[in-house]
C-alpha cells in the first residue's frame, strides 16, 4: 500500500493582524521544534499581508507557509492580485486555489482554478486544489458528480502527487461547526481517489485531505478514514492549542 504522508493545513483565511499572526506561527513552531519528529507536515496559510512575516518566523523550522489564492497569470494588470511567482519569491512553498470561498465570492471556475493550479506549478509551488459541493447538491445527490466533476476541471494534466494536494471540503460543512460523517468523507474520498488513480500514473500517491469544522475533538476518527491524507483547518487552525493537537493526532 501507498504510504502518504499526511499533511495538516493551516488556512487563516482573513483574519490575524501582523501580531496576531507573528504570536501564532511563533508558538507552532516552538512546538513543532520541541517535539522534533512529527508524523506530518505542517503548512500555514496566512494572508498576503502576513506572508513574509510568517515565512521569515517559520525559517528552518518544519512549518511550510503558503497563500491563500494566487492569480492565473504570470504578472500584469490585475490590480490587488497577486501571481504565483510573487509567492515564490518571498518563500511560500503552496498556494491554494479554488476554496470555496474563492468559488462563491469571486465566481472562480474550475477552469479558471485550473489555470491559477499551472500558474503555481509554473512557479515552482505545490497547488491545493480545493474542491466540494454545497448543501443543496447534496441534497440533489449530484455529490460525487460535482467533486469529480471540479477535480476532472480544476486539476491539470501536469499534476503530479508532488506539485499537486487535493483539499475535499464540503461547503455545507466550512465555518458551521457541522462535520461530514465517516461514512460521507469515506466515499467522496474513495471516488478522488478512483478519478486520480485513473488519469495519473502516481494517482495513488497523491494526497487528499478533508476540510470542514475539523477540530480536535473529531480530527482523529477523520484522519483514520482510508484516503484522508490530512485536514485543511479553518477556524480551529486559529488556536494554536487546537491546531497542535490535530497535528498530534497524526503522530
Ligand atoms: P473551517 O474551515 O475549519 O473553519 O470549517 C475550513 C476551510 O475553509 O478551509
């Protein structure tokens, strides 16, 4: 079998001013050093204004920093964007593409996702591609046939298990506080897996992880499901209590 190793993501989305975010990254990595070895990585993904901040505290440490979001294009007229190469360029090792948030609040496509997942490639990034589906297409049923329908979309015939992390995040289950059951993060999870295995040759190696209100207290049965390879946190990555012990869940 495939051994993977799990990765815990920070997302911070738009919160923490430069203190805030200094303080917290500051006390992960003073846990992460004093632990030593860790059975996963770790990546935190503050927000733009706190990138080289994080990525400077971070330095030689086992925390990886990533963005948030990057542009499609390599540089250009695209006022308060900003391009993967910028990234880069300060240090970040991962950008997300295609959260959520980024679908509903700036109408972002899977094909548009798609091209900012070539543009972190390009760049030399490891691209989150995120995907999921809202409430009412799961009340629709049409679950599986949207999550394989964004990641057929969204993920480019580039990727590879070492440019390219898949994040399942149900919409319904984001900020809410309600976590998708075993049992429904087993079978989406089961099913990218089955669309990665057919289309790439290392499509086994790639790593899927789960996102939606995981917290410490139920970050453990979620990391047991067979192809949850680790978490994308939102609010709980916040705390830097409950974003350690999630991490310690995987040691
Ligand atoms: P949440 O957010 O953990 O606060 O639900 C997860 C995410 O949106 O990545």
């Amino acid at each position: 079998m495939t051994q993977r190793r799990p990765l815990i993501a920070g997302n911070w989305k738009m919160n923490c001013l430069r203190a805030d975010g200094l303080e917290l990254v500051s006390a992960l990595v003073a846990k992460t050093a004093e632990k030593g070895s860790l059975g996963c990585d770790v990546l935190v993904c503050p927000p733009a204004t706190l990138l080289s901040d994080v990525v400077n505290a971070a330095q030689n440490s086992a925390v990886g920093v990533g963005g948030q979001d990057c542009h499609a294009e390599t540089s250009g007229a695209h006022t308060g964007d900003v391009a993967a190469a910028m990234l880069a360029d300060i240090g970040a090792g991962y950008v997300l593409v295609g959260h959520s948030e980024r679908r509903a609040d700036h109408d972002e496509s899977s094909t548009v996702i798609r091209r900012k997942a070539i543009a972190a490639h390009d760049a030399g990034l490891i691209a989150v591609v995120c995907v999921g589906e809202t409430e009412q297409e799961r009340d629709l049923g049409a679950t599986l046939s949207v999550v394989n329908g964004q990641v057929a979309v969204s993920v480019p015939d580039g990727a590879t298990a070492k440019n390219t992390v898949i994040a399942y995040e149900p919409v319904w289950a984001i900020g809410t506080g309600r976590t998708a059951s075993v049992a429904e993060v087993a079978e989406v999870h089961a099913a990218i897996r089955a669309e990665l295995v057919e289309r790439f040759e290392d499509g086994d190696e790639f790593r899927i992880l789960y996102g939606g209100s995981v917290k410490p207290s139920n970050a453990a049965e979620l990391l047991a499901v067979a192809d949850v390879d680790g978490a994308l946190v939102g609010g709980a990555s916040l705390k830097v209590d409950d974003f350690w012990k999630i991490i310690e869940t995987c040691a």
